[in-house]
C-alpha cells in the first residue's frame, strides 16, 4: 500500500531534484514575476505539480526541450493540440509558405475550398464551419441548436469539460435529497444562474436520460462520446446508441464533442465506433496548435440552420469572430488533415498504445495495486483506483490529486512529461518503441519507491 507518508516523502525529494535540475527554468519564473500576472502569461500554465514550470526552448516529434537544455520524451503533447507530433514537417512548410502569403484576409481561400472536402470525407458530416478554439466551437454549436430548435435548455454531463463555455459549468453534487445541480463553484466571475438553461446528469444512466429528453424542452446533449475530461468514463454497452436514438425520437441534437476523443481512430469515435452525431466539434489537433477548430453538421442541421438565417434581421449573430478561418488557420489544417491525420499515422499511435497499456498493466500487477489503465484509443491513463468508474461522480472519487502529482515530478524529474491533468498520455505518429519502454520502466522504478 502507498501510503501518505511515502507520497509526501517522495513530493519533497522531487522537488527539491527539480530545483538542481532546472536553474534557467527556476531564474525565469522569478523574472517573469515581474510582469505577468502570477508570473505566467496563461494561468493554466501554473497548474502543473512542479515547484515552477518547466521553461520551454523548442519541441519537435514526441520530445521536448527545456531552456535548461533537458530533453523530455513528450506524453502530454500540448494537452493535444499536439498530438500528432510538434510541428510535423507538412504543418511546418504550410506555415512558413502561408506566413509569406499573408495570414487574415477575411476571405476564402482555394485551400479552404479543398478543406471542406476533406473535412466531410474524414469525418463524414457534409457541412462544416471553423472557429479559433474548440471552447469557441461549442459556444456557437449551442447558439446554433438553441436558435433552430427553439428550445433553451442543453442538457450535459457530470464532470464534463467542453472548454470555456458558461452553460456546460454546472456539477451534480451531494445533496440532502440525493443529489442537486449546481453552477460549478470555481468559476470566475459569474453572474447568471445556469440552472434554468442547464440539465446535468450522470453519464451512462439511461433512465435519467430518457426522463430528461421527453420532456421535449432540450435543445441538445453537447457531450464527449466516452468522457475524458474527469478522469476516463467508458460508454457502458448500448449507452450511446439509446442516447442516439432519444435525441432522435425527442428531436434533441446530438452534439459530440471530439476534441479529445479524436484519438480513438480515424474520423474521430464517432466513425471508428458510431454512433453518428447531428453535430461535431474538433478542436485542438486539428490544426496541429495552430489556434483552430471546426464544428460540423447534416444536412438537415444546415437547412435549418440557413432557415434561421434568413428569418432573422441583419445584424450580429453572437457567433464568429474576427480571426476564424484565416488563412493561417485554413493553411494549417490542410497540412493535417492532407498529410499528417492518416489511417497510418492511427495505425502506429495504437500500436504504441497497446504496447503502453500492456506495460504499465505489468507494472500494476508486478506491485499488486488495486489500480487500472483507462484508454481511448491514443489516449491513456493509469488510475489510482480498481475499478473504471462509470460516471463522473465516480471519476471524481477515484482521483488521488498528491499522489498522482508526486508521480508527474518523479516522472519529469527523470525525462518524462505527462499531461498535468490525471497523468494522462498521448501516443503520436513519431512516438517511439524505446519511449514508451522508458516511461514503463521508469513509472516502475517511481512506483517501487512509493511502496518503500
Ligand atoms: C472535450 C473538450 N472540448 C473543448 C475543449 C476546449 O478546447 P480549447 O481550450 O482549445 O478551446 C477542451 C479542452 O480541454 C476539451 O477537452
């Protein structure tokens, strides 16, 4: 058993290992002190275990570089806007050609031409449009569902994460009664209650669902086809298949967020495992880290959508903004989706991870922990818990935050980067054998310390 002591134990000597081992990192969070805000010109770049965090010098395939001039093999891949590798060459001759060409015109390009089309082959929706963020994509998804439905509920899941998106911030948690919705505590700044616009509930409860969609108020379900954002919660079997079928039946749109569940094969999950959306968001990856996102939709959706259009008066629609679809943006994903987002490029980041799974399944058995590997396709996690939960209140139990994050700084400590979220892994098309060997052994030796 690990216990509190061997996890603060091994905190403090990692961090102290990290402080030797990254002077230039630690001098230039000092300085940056100075002026940004909390010393860092994002916030979330504070969220990761480490006493500061690492300072950056250059990425390239599955490795990264610090200033310090430690080379980390890549697991957290930008959080996936890099999954496909840092700066595939494809990506980085599009925007050394484009940054020659200009980058904003606020009109189409040819290449945005050829990009549609392959947008609606990869991912078998017919009409698309682009956003600068997967945050952004949702806000104007549910604009869109709200306007031709006419309905002003959206229904969510608990424990879900859709980006930056006021209406999805709402929590079930424990109540006198069971359980209550409730505007997620954490939020900055806000004002309006969401509880009247927002239905949560459990994911993978069919019953739940059912009584909540026959209502017939709900504009759509915006959710991730298996949850990644709450720790792993798997679709039970049938589960997405009802739900597919009750938003037909209730005529709710069914939005699938794949953002993140890209990884789980070409064309997202929703065309390796089905079942098809009436809409989709895909942010992130899709342009490599170039800031872009595209949502897309069925004919039908787009008839109603251009019905809407023409009823409304002229004037601004709350949903765009300046720099969408630029043409650095368009330039971007044409490479991606041309040359880098490929059946091969899946068939290599399966590959590698079953052959992560399988070894961090050996290194769980080898110490007998009663933990378990959550994966959606090129997306894995080992969980400090034994069984998978099944929906977000269980995620949500089954996280052990200090001692994920004293396993993330041994790990970084010895040349390996995870994402600061639940120690996720991203397996990409350069990530090699001899990495994910690394990582298994080293995850070994950590975990063979915390039992001490
Ligand atoms: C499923 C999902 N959707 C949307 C987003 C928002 O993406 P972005 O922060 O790029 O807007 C995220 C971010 O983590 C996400 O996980």
């Amino acid at each position: 058993m690990i216990t509190a002591a061997a996890i603060d134990r091994i905190a403090t000597r990692e961090a102290e290992a990290f402080r030797k081992a990254n002077p230039h990192s630690l001098a230039l969070a000092t300085k940056a002190q100075a002026n940004w805000f909390q010393g860092v010109p994002f916030h979330w770049m504070l969220d990761w275990p480490s006493p500061v965090p690492l300072v950056a010098a250059k990425a390239e395939g599955a490795t990264l570089t610090t200033v310090d001039g430690r080379v980390l093999d890549d697991f957290c891949l930008g959080d996936t806007a890099s999954m496909f590798g840092h700066s595939p060459k494809p990506l980085a001759d599009a925007l050394a050609r484009q940054a020659s060409e200009g980058l904003s015109y606020m009109l189409p390009t040819e290449r945005g031409v050829e990009l549609g089309e392959m947008l609606s082959a990869m991912f078998r929706l017919p009409r698309w449009q682009v956003t600068t963020t997967a945050s952004e994509a949702n806000r104007a998804v549910i604009r869109w569902c709200r306007g031709i439905t006419g309905r002003a509920k959206i229904l969510v899941f608990n424990g879900c994460y859709h980006g930056a998106v006021d209406d999805v911030f709402v929590d079930l948690k424990p109540h006198a009664s069971g359980w209550a919705p409730k505007v997620r505590a954490s939020v900055i700044g806000q004002v309006q209650d969401l509880l009247p616009t927002t239905t949560v509930i459990e994911f993978n409860d069919v019953a739940a669902l059912e009584r909540e969609l026959k209502r017939g108020d709900i504009a759509c379900v915006l959710a991730e086809p298996v949850m990644t954002n709450v720790g792993m919660v798997r679709d039970a079997p049938g589960y997405l298949d009802a739900l597919r079928r009750l938003c037909s039946e209730t005529g709710t749109i069914l939005v699938f967020d794949e953002t993140h569940t890209i990884s789980s094969g070409y064309g997202g999950h929703s065309n390796a495992y089905g079942p098809q959306p009436d809409m989709m968001v895909i942010g992130k990856s899709i342009g490599g880290g170039v800031p872009c996102a595209v949502y897309g939709f069925s004919q039908e959706i787009a008839e109603r959508m251009a019905a809407l259009n023409a009823s409304r008066p002229p004037g601004h629609s709350g949903i765009g903004t300046t720099l969408s679809a630029n043409a650095l943006a368009i330039s971007a994903m044409h490479a991606m989706l041309g040359q880098v987002i490929t059946h091969d490029a899946y068939r290599h980041m399966l590959e590698q991870a079953q052959r992560l799974v399988k070894g961090i399944e050996g290194v769980i058995a080898a110490h007998q922990l009663p933990w378990h590997v959550a994966q959606v396709g090129a997306r894995v996690e080992f969980v400090c818990a034994e069984k998978p939960p099944t929906n977000g209140s269980e995620a949500r139990a089954a996280m052990s935050h200090r001692l994920e994050a004293a396993i993330h700084l041994a790990l970084v400590n010895r040349g390996i980067l995870l994402a600061p979220f639940h120690n996720m892994m991203l397996l990409s098309p350069v990530t090699t054998d001899g990495q994910v060997d690394r990582l298994v052994h080293e995850l070994n030796t950590v975990i063979g310390e915390l039992l001490e």
